[in-house]
C-alpha cells in the first residue's frame, strides 16, 4: 500500500515546469515560514502559546520522532526503490518523518488553545509540506502519517503539563524575555 501510494505521489512531481517548481519549494523552504510565524507571533499575539507551540514541536521533532527513528531504522523511498529522485536528501531515516511531526504539533498547540483559524491556516501549510515530501521522495506516506500521530500526541502532552510548564519554564523565560526587551 505505501508502495503504490508513494509511487502516485512520486510521479506527480515532474508533470510541469510549474509543478515541478511548487513541490520542490515546498519540500524544501515552505517549513521556514514557521519559525518566521512563531516570531510574529511571538511580538504579536501570545508569547505563551508561540513558546508552548515551538515547545511542542521541538518535542515532537527532537523528543518524540528522533527516538522512535533510532530505535527503528526504515530508509528513504529513494534508497529502496527505483524512482524519481528530484532533490537529495542525505540518508538519515525515514520513519516517522520529523517535518510532520513538528508541523502538526504546532497546528494542534494552537488548536489546543481555542486558536482555530490559525490552527487550519498551519494545518493546510503542514498537509502542503508532508505530501510534497512524498512526492519528491523523502518520505513513505506511512512515515508521514506517523509524524503527523507523533505531532498531535506531543501538543497533546504538552497541553496536558500546561501548568507546571507554564510555572517552571514557560514564566520565566517570559520574564527573562521582557527584561532584554524582548
């Protein structure tokens, strides 16, 4: 099933110039608008869930998803399979895929916290990045669907410690932050 699903995927990157273009940005510099959104964010909504956003994502990136991928070693699509390899991608593991994890983490940080447009603004932004990266080979839709279980998990458990966190991590790095006028 993940065979013919990323075969679908895969060879949907090189039908045009222009879709060509769309999934290999995608792939690669859409995730830089996050971090650039949780700074905005950060000046100009709510410091605590732009830190507790970044924090669950960080969790689920580093915490989470690099754990499961060094106890279970699964290689990228392209270094199994013969297809269209479009960008290179060095041969780190596959499974779960860490921009999944991370992107959908902080979706539901802020879906979490009664923030729903901004929610379904990231969640479309992460649906974007985790297929492109499909189709351009870094990932079996498999490792991008257990991503996306490990992000939502890692938000939920972050919201479930919301007070401690809040007392021990969150308030004083926000009382650190308005004393170098941040």
């Amino acid at each position: 099933m993940d065979l013919k699903i990323f075969n679908f995927f895969n060879n949907l990157y090189g039908k045009s110039s222009a879709l060509h273009f769309f999934w290999k940005i995608s792939a690669q510099y859409l995730i830089y608008i996050i971090p650039l959104f949780l700074i905005y964010y950060w000046f100009f909504g709510s410091r605590r869930l732009a830190l507790k956003a970044f924090l669950a994502g960080v969790f689920a990136w580093w915490g989470i998803a690099h754990l499961i991928g060094n106890l279970y070693f699964r290689a990228r699509p392209l270094a199994t399979i013969s297809g269209q390899e479009f960008l290179f991608h060095r041969p780190t593991y596959s499974f779960p895929s860490d921009h999944a994890a991370f992107l959908f983490a902080i979706a539901f940080s802020f879906l979490f916290a009664g923030k729903k447009s901004i929610s379904y603004l990231l969640f479309a932004i992460s649906i974007v990045i985790s297929l492109s990266r499909i189709v351009v080979g870094f990932h079996w839709p498999s490792d991008i669907i257990v991503g996306w279980v490990v992000g939502i998990l890692a938000s939920y458990l972050i919201y479930l410690i919301k007070e401690p966190l809040e007392k021990y991590l969150i308030n004083p790095v926000i009382w650190l932050a308005r004393k170098i006028r941040l």
